[in-house]
C-alpha cells in the first residue's frame, strides 16, 4: 500500500481528535477561568469549589456533545475501513 494514503488517513485522523475534543476542552476551559476569577474575588482557596463546576460542565458537555462525536468518530472509521 503506498505511504500518501496512510499519510492522509493518519494527518485526518488527528484533525479529528482535535476536532471532537475541542467543545469539551473549550467548556473545562472557560469554566476554569470564571471559577479562578471568582476564587480570586472572593479569596476563598477550596480546591472542592475549583473542580466540583468543571466537573459537572465537562459531564453536561459531554452529555450534549456525546452523540455528535460518536457520530463523527463513527463516520470516520467507516471512510476508513471502506478505502
């Protein structure tokens, strides 16, 4: 099999990692930031109030993104497997 296939296959591939995890990553991101802005405000240094939020945003996200990512990553093996 030649290699520029394999190539192209493996450069989507990545693309899509990044793609697909981007919308979670994203959300534990800005959820972080107004948690440390809030932590800094109020000067109140609990790790519990740090990770509890980002925790069940990142679930809620995943919860509302989990289908379209199953569906993508699906689609992509199946492009995959049909070359």
């Amino acid at each position: 099999m030649p290699m520029a296939p394999l190539v192209h296959g493996a450069e989507q591939g990545l693309l899509l990692v990044v793609a697909v995890s981007l919308p979670v990553l994203a959300v534990a991101t800005v959820v972080g930031f107004v948690i440390a802005a809030l932590q800094a405000a109020s000067q109140i240094q609990d790790a519990t109030l740090a990770h509890l939020p980002r925790m069940v945003v990142v679930a809620a996200a995943l919860a509302l993104a989990g289908p379209w990512m199953g569906r993508t990553i699906a689609a992509f093996a199946v492009q995959m497997f049909d070359r």
